[in-house]
C-alpha cells in the first residue's frame, strides 16, 4: 500500500512561522528547540483587549459625572482620564503597594481637576464603581483564545505576569473564564515592583520552578513586555496590538498581532507531530 503524507488544511500562518522557528532555535537551543519550559503573559492589551474594555468604562463614568455636575463635558473628562492614566501607567512602580481604590480614586479626581471640576468621594467612588463595573461588562470568553490556551498548558505550565492589582487582574481573568489555565498570577504591586523590571519576570520564572532563560515572555509593550523580559534573560514575543503607539524597534524579537495568531504558531511548533496520514 502506498503511503504519502499529505497536508491538513488550517488558518495558522505560515510566514511568521519560520521567523519564530528560528528566534527560538537560538535562544532555546539548537535545533531541534528544547520542549517549552514555561510561557509567561501579559494580561491588559495581551491576553484581554484592555484598551476597548476601559474606554467603555471612562466613557460610561464620564457620562454619570456630567449628570453629578453640569461644569463637565464628557469629552473633554474622558481625554482628560486617559491623560491621567496614561501618566501613572509610565511609572506604575511610583504608586508603590497602595490599594487599587485609592489609585483608581487618584486617576479620576486628576482627571477632573483638570477639567476644573472636584467631586466628594462618595460621587468620585460612584464615577470608579460606574467605570469599573462598564469595563469588566464588556469582558467576555474568547472561545478560540481558551482553545489555545488549553492546548498550550499541555505543553508548558502558563503564568500570568501584570503590572496591575491582583484583584484586578483576577477579575478580569475569571469575566474572560482564563484562570483555569493560569498556573501562577505575579503582580507588580504586590512585591512594589513594575515590568520592565526584571526581578517582577524572576518572581514570575520563580513561581514557575524554571530558569528565566528557558521562560518566554508573551506581552505587547516593548518597554515593559520586551525590553524587560531581554533584561530578566527570558525570551519575549511581542504583540503589536497598538504598533503605533509604539516607539521603533529592532527586528530582532518575533511579532505578532494578537496573542492568538502567536500561541498558534508556539503550538505549530512543539506539539507533537500528528501521525502520518494516508490521502489515498
Ligand atoms: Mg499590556
């Protein structure tokens, strides 16, 4: 009987393919690659789009602070918050291990002044109960992205790495039904540190019982994903969900556009081979 391989039709890409094959090659071993030792993610803009989610969360605060005030314009207030939390996530270690209310407190009473409007804190909890709770409504499963995941942990335990509050963090991955596959959860705020710096990705590789250096780093910020997770000696892949906002960088680190099309290609590379098949 004549036996020939033959090709399974599927949607993975295959141009990126050979980039990644070869960047692992090299820094993991080779060839052939050393089986994954363990995968480390980023949470916001990686494995959830936090960038969608939060702006439906500010806008719905801003909409009830016009309500509370007629000195607010919701427009003017939303880029005013996005400003605000933008200047806290450049140095989120600066906010050292207080609690995420009072951050979250913080982040909207500078907003507002800086719209010229103050608030009591009963009418600024309501604005950060009204964002937070719009945010995580719009949280919801993506079944192709458990997919991945489940077939992922198969081959190498999976931790999540956040500058954010746990709290946070952990709301956010049960609304997105994500922390079934979630060996570890290490948040900056918990230790007083902050990616890019490295001793948060070594409490990451820590928590996982594996060498930095046999540990990929999956995040889509090159200052704090990449350039943190090279200084930590893991091994980043990077997601460009926001390339624009992103400074130049060298072609050096793999690309992706979402953490989906890169856990594709991670599982192209180490599962098993399927058996060969007959296409007679
Ligand atoms: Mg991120």
């Amino acid at each position: 009987m004549l036996t020939t391989s033959c090709t399974l039709a599927h949607d993975q890409p295959t141009d990126t393919l050979p980039v990644l094959a070869t960047y692992l090659h090299t820094r993991l071993g080779t060839p052939p690659p050393r089986p994954l030792a363990a995968i480390s993610l980023d949470l916001d803009d990686t494995l959830i789009d936090t960038g969608a989610s939060l702006a439906h969360g500010v806008r719905a605060a801003a909409q009830l602070a016009a309500t509370l005030t007629s000195r607010v314009d919701p427009g003017a207030l939303i880029d005013a918050y996005h400003a605000a939390f933008a200047a806290h996530w450049r140095h989120p270690a600066a906010a050292g291990t207080g609690g995420l209310q009072d951050l979250r407190r913080r982040v909207w009473r500078t907003a507002l002044r800086s719209v010229g409007v103050t608030l009591d804190t009963s009418d600024l909890d309501r604005l950060v109960r009204t964002c937070v709770a719009a945010q995580l409504a719009m949280i919801a499963p993506d079944p192709e992205l458990r997919s991945l995941l489940r077939e992922l942990t198969d081959l190498a335990p999976v931790a999540v790495c956040s500058n954010g509050h746990r709290s946070s963090v952990q709301r956010k991955l049960d609304k997105a039904a994500l922390t079934e596959f979630v060996t570890a959860i290490i948040c900056g705020p918990d230790i007083g540190l902050a990616k890019p710096d490295p001793g948060l990705f070594h409490a990451c590789s820590r928590a996982l019982n594996v060498d930095p250096a046999r540990c990929l780093h999956i995040g889509d910020s090159w200052h704090a994903d990449v350039q943190g997770a090279l200084a930590a000696g893991m091994v980043p892949i990077w997601i460009t969900r926001q390339p624009a906002a992103t400074a130049p960088r060298p072609p050096t680190v793999p690309s992706y556009p979402t953490v989906t099309h890169a856990i594709r290609d991670l599982l192209q590379l180490f599962s098993p081979a399927p058996p060969e098949r007959s296409c007679g």
